[in-house]
C-alpha cells in the first residue's frame, strides 16, 4: 500500500541511506530518472543540506516520496518479500505503477515530477479538508456550496476528504464546528481532486504524452476503478484522472 502525501517528515530516510545499501542504490537510481525533470537535488533534500528544497513545496515533496516509497519496496525485494498486489493514494498510485512493473521508473519519474510541478499554477487558489463523517453525510452537509468545493477523496468509512475554493472550504469548516463535526485543514493551498484540476488537464496531456505504460504481473487495484486494471492503461490520461 502506497500512501499519498502527508506522510513525509524532515529527516525521513537518513538513517536507512546509511545503513542500508539496497535502499541507497535505488535511490540514486531515482535521482537519476528525476534529474531531467527538477532543477534540485533527491538526495540534497533527503539529507538536509544547506540551501536544499523545502519538503513544503509540492514539486518537491511528491517526487521525494516517490523515490522513499519505490526505494523501500526494493528493500523488502532484496529480502525475498515480493509483492502480491500493489494499491496506491492519489499520488502513491505512481509509485505503485513502477514497484508493480506498470511503468519504468523513468515514466514514473516524469509523472511524478511534472505532474507535481504543473499544480503549482493552483497554489493559492483553494485548498482541502478532512472531514469525520461517512460520504453520505459529507455530501449532505456539503449542499450549498456545488460547484465550489466538493468531495475529493473518500479514505475510509468515516473519513473524506473535502476540496475546493479557499474561501467555501473557510465556510464548510465553521459549520462543520458550529454543528460538532470534526473537520481540520490540510496543509495544502491547491485543491487537488477537485474541479480545479480541470485547469491543468491540457498541460498534462503534453507533458504526460511520452509515458509509455505496460502490462505486468503484479495485480494492480486502481483507486479510480475500485478494481484490478491492465496497467497498459496507466497513460497520461489515467494520471490525470487520478489527480481530478
């Protein structure tokens, strides 16, 4: 299972850099397939170098976890430990894809690192919230605001991710409070999973178009489809329904 971003810390991955070598050469490996696509440095950002890119700025965080996730699956390969099946969340879907053989890790790498840049044109514009409440309830609470914010994600039977405009989601959380729902910001200012999105879907269409996805062996549990897919269709199309 491969989460999607908010599972990163500063300091993540040092110590395994150190000690492990199946993890360190994998990824210098992803360094390498991400180079032709950040003007920053993996490992600069891992080990906390002086002057490296903050972990806050989406093009970078994304791309790091990728290689932390991709890079620990080798590391339970080197012990034998090979994957039955591969799911992912909303960006972890990428790392997914390359462990699970869908894609080489330099597809990966370029979905990944444009894809994450191509949202930095939404900065600012919206953002998201987890909500404690089962979908249906989510959605009820949410009349009022259609065409503003929406639900973006449901993680589980009482936990949904709401997105949107910035000033709606500022409304949606003080009724939230105001009714005794818990509902907290996620640390983002971009909507994605939203109809935000929508604005880049062009640009990733051009960027995206050289990913040349395969099939594999490895089952494959697409979060869009609810089920096992051909990984032969994990195309730039795919990638932006994933993040839509």
């Amino acid at each position: 299972v491969f989460p999607g971003q908010g599972s990163q810390w500063v300091g993540m991955a040092v110590e395994l850099l150190g000690s492990s070598p199946v993890f360190a050469g994998r990824v210098a490996e992803c360094a390498a397939a991400l180079e032709p696509f950040t003007e920053w440095s993996l490992l600069d950002v891992l080990n906390g170098v002086e002057g490296a890119a903050s972990l806050e700025r989406v093009d970078v965080v994304q791309p790091v976890l990728w290689a932390v996730m991709v890079s620990l699956a080798e590391v339970w390969r080197a012990q034998g430990v090979e994957p039955g099946a591969v799911i992912g969340h909303s960006q972890g879907e990428i790392a997914a894809a390359v462990v699970a053989g869908g894609l080489s890790l330099e597809d990966g790498a370029r979905v990944v690192a444009l894809r994450s840049r191509a949202l930095r044109a939404l900065s600012g514009l919206g953002g998201m919230v987890s909500v404690a409440r089962n979908v249906d309830e989510v959605r009820g609470l949410l009349a009022g605001w259609e065409g503003r914010i929406g639900a973006a994600a449901v993680n589980g039977p009482s936990s949904v991710v709401v997105s949107g405009d910035a000033g709606a989601l500022d409304e949606f959380v003080a009724v939230c409070d105001a009714s005794g729902v818990r509902a907290r910001r996620v640390a983002v200012d971009y909507a994605s999973h939203s109809v935000h999105v929508e604005r880049i879907e062009e640009e990733l269409a051009g960027l995206l178009a050289p990913v040349a996805p395969r099939s594999c062996d490895v089952p494959f549990y697409s979060t869009l489809s609810g089920g096992v897919i051909d990984t032969a269709g994990l195309d730039a199309g795919y990638w932006y329904r994933n993040l839509r």
